[in-house]
C-alpha cells in the first residue's frame, strides 16, 4: 500500500492495485460508557473475537478487502458499537459514520499553498480520499 511506501521510502505510486487507506479504529473506556457496558464483558468479547489491543488497523478501499469481505473488520465494529451480529446489515452504518469522520479531517485541498500542493503527503490524501 502507498502509506508504507510513503513511511519507508517516501514516494507513492500513481496507479497501485494494491493500495488502500490504512484505518485504526479505537474501543476504549468512552465506548464502554456509552454503550453502558462492563469493561471486563468488553474485554472478553474482544478475547473471544481474537483481539488482544484495544486499537484495531485495517486496509480499507482500494485493494483492500471491503467491508462485506472483512469479517473481522466487521467483528470489530460490532464490538465499538454493541451489535448483537458482525452481520454487514448490522455494521454498515457505523462503518459509513467513521468514514464520514476520516473524510472530514482531511483538509480542504483549496487551503493548501502553492508550495504544498505537490507534496507527496498530499498526494496521499488524495489517493485516500478517493478509496474512502
């Protein structure tokens, strides 16, 4: 993907089959609080799916699975959110609202100076946006 080319090598490539939009997705103490739960039932749903940290990356868009392919990005935002089923029907929506969250954080390309537009940085936000 073009985030390790960019961190090891510092380039991108233009046409990548294999690029995607690198993705963390956090369930922490505010989660637990808002979904009224127990740390510890967080804890062990998170054991019982295979996870051992509390921070989750995946490869989203692009060559990356999608979200009806990843079980376990699915089974992760079950847990975030409290859904009884990894089901795709139970999941997309909140997939869609941390998508909406990524996109909003990139800045405006209209306030990048002259100077910064050809930035390869920038180049990858693009290509991000685009994925997303």
């Amino acid at each position: 993907p073009n985030h390790t080319y960019l961190q090891y090598h510092g380039f991108v490539l233009d046409e990548n089959t294999h690029d995607c939009a690198m993705f963390s997705i956090e369930v922490n103490q505010q989660d637990v609080r808002r979904l009224n739960m127990n740390s510890n039932d967080v804890r062990r749903k998170m054991r019982e799916g295979g996870f051992n940290s509390g921070i989750q990356t995946f490869c989203v868009g692009g060559g990356g699975k999608s979200l009806e392919q990843d079980h376990r990005l699915r089974a992760w935002l079950a847990i975030k959110f409290g859904r009884d089923s990894s089901a795709y029907s139970e999941v997309v929506g909140d997939f869609k609202g941390l998508l909406e969250e990524r996109l909003s954080s990139y800045p405006d390309e209209e306030s990048y100076d002259d100077e910064s537009k050809g930035h390869v940085a920038l180049k990858l936000v693009g290509q991000e946006k685009t994925m997303i």
